[in-house]
C-alpha cells in the first residue's frame, strides 16, 4: 500500500522541479524591471550581484535532478531531490525569520507573497514524497510512470490537491489573469512594437525614402510606441520619417508622418491627432 502511494507521487515530483526549473530561468531572462530579484529568495540571501547566478544554479540543479529521476533509477538522485527538498524547507525557514518580506521565489516572479505556513508545508510535503521514491523499483522514472495503473489513481489526485492547497501562487495566478491592467500600464517591450513595425505595410511603403533603418529616437505615449527616422521627401529635402505602432491587439495599427524641419507634417492626418508631432524631439 505504502509502496502504492510512494509510486504515484513520482510524477508529480518531477512535474514541480520542472515546473521550478522553467520558472525560475524565464524570471531571470525576463528581469527587465530593476529589483525583480530583491524580492524573491534565495536571492535575497547573497550580494546583488550573485542573485541572477544563484537563481539560475538553482534551477540547473532541479533541472539536473528531474533528468536523473526520469532517465535512471539510481537512487542517488532520489536521496538528492530529498536533500534538496529538505534545505529548501531549512531556508525558507530562514527567509521566513530574516527576509519576511519577500517571496519564496520558488516558481519563480509568481512566488512573490511573503514566505508563509502554506509555503513551508509544502516543501515538507515535498520532502517526504520524495523519500517515499526510496521505497520504490529502482527503475527509470519514466518506466515507472509507464507503469502507472487506475490503482494509483487516487494517491495521485490527493498529492496534486494536496499541493495544489499548500500553492499561494495558483490564487496569485488566478487574480493576475482575473486583473489585466489597461494598456497604458502595461510593460511592453521596444523591440515587439519595432517587429511590428517592419512587417507593416507602412514601413514597406515608406522604407525607400529611409536614410537609415536604425531609428535616431523612440518615445511611448500611452498606448502608442514612437519611432524617428531619418529620411529624404519626394523634393529631396532631409525629413523625420515618424512611424506609430499601436500597443495593443493581433493586428495593431501603424501610422507614418512625415515631418519637416519647420514641424510640419508633409502627410498629414496619419499620426493619432491627440499625440502630435514636433521636430523637437
């Protein structure tokens, strides 16, 4: 019976160290915003400048650990996902004591609440699922997987559920996709409005005029991301090609004026009337 139980739990320990491995690396890769990682530990624990290494060294080693779980039955990664199940209980503990503002940092940026009981229980919980694995054929996990009957059903459904209770970061999850903030607050990376931008028609029709295809300025206002090109007019004379991508949609908007030295658009009525056009940027 006990045998039965500890078998079910596999796939689910290796489901949450993946799960941790993938969101730990895309905080790191996505930390645009300074002080991402101030509020998230174990990082918090070490100088600024060792936080990004120690996170990513932490999901390299769930990652190293999910692959031996999977591919070898050699219980020395069974005996390493419970060490590291336990120190993750040990220092969470600690952050819990000496940080108590900050998140476990465990799945990443979702785990930003404060550390708390349900955070602590659930790498107890972890830890004696995976010294439950002990118990078990020291096969490949996915072999054991493989092997998984409707016998094992219920023991997997009440390790999901009761993980799935001990989770701050499903209700964090759940309120971020109930909330989506306007688009005048969201943060929206430069370089995807510039994608859109040269996929455009506008920038096809406009491209031949273009004295360069780096923009000399770029500016956001509200919903619309401003790019500045150098260009030469019909005439010959030396312009501001001035493009506008829309922020928001499948299929954003993009409008083009073309502005002279005196201010003046020598195309008028492309750009969004509400955001005018000066030469002076």
């Amino acid at each position: 019976m006990l045998t039965t139980i500890a078998a079910a739990q596999l796939p689910v320990v290796f489901l949450l160290l993946v799960a941790g491995t993938v969101a730990k690396i895309w905080t790191v890769v996505r930390a645009t915003e300074p002080g991402t990682l101030s509020r998230l530990g174990p990082a918090v624990l070490v100088p600024e400048r060792w936080r990004a290494p120690a996170m990513l060294g932490c999901a390299f080693g769930e990652c190293f650990l999910a692959n031996g779980l999977l591919l070898t039955g050699h219980p020395f990664f069974r005996w390493g996902i419970a060490g590291f199940f336990a120190i993750s209980t040990y220092v969470l503990w600690e952050l819990r004591r000496r940080r108590p503002d900050v998140g476990c940092g465990c799945f990443g940026e979702v785990s930003a609440l404060p550390v708390g009981r349900r955070s602590l229980g659930r790498t107890m919980v972890l830890t004696a699922m995976a010294l439950g694995l002990l118990r078990t054929p020291e096969i490949p996990g996915w072999e054991a997987i493989a092997g998984l009957t409707w016998a094992h059903a219920p023991a997997l459904l009440a390790g999901v559920l009761v993980l799935v209770a001990l989770s701050p970061e499903i209700e964090e999850t759940v309120a971020r996709l109930r909330y989506r903030a306007p688009c005048e607050q969201r943060r929206l990376d430069p370089a995807s409005a510039l994608g859109r931008l040269r996929s455009s028609t506008a920038w096809r029709s406009h491209e031949g005029v273009l004295s360069s295809r780096e923009p000399v300025d770029s500016w956001r206002e509200l919903c619309w991301r401003f790019f500045v090109y150098p260009g030469t007019s019909h005439t010959g004379d030396s312009v501001d090609v001035v493009f506008a991508v829309y922020l928001s949609g499948r299929h954003p908007a993009v409008r083009v004026a073309m502005v002279g030295s005196d201010g003046q658009p020598l195309e008028a009525g492309t750009l969004p009337e509400s955001l005018p056009i000066s030469a002076g940027h």
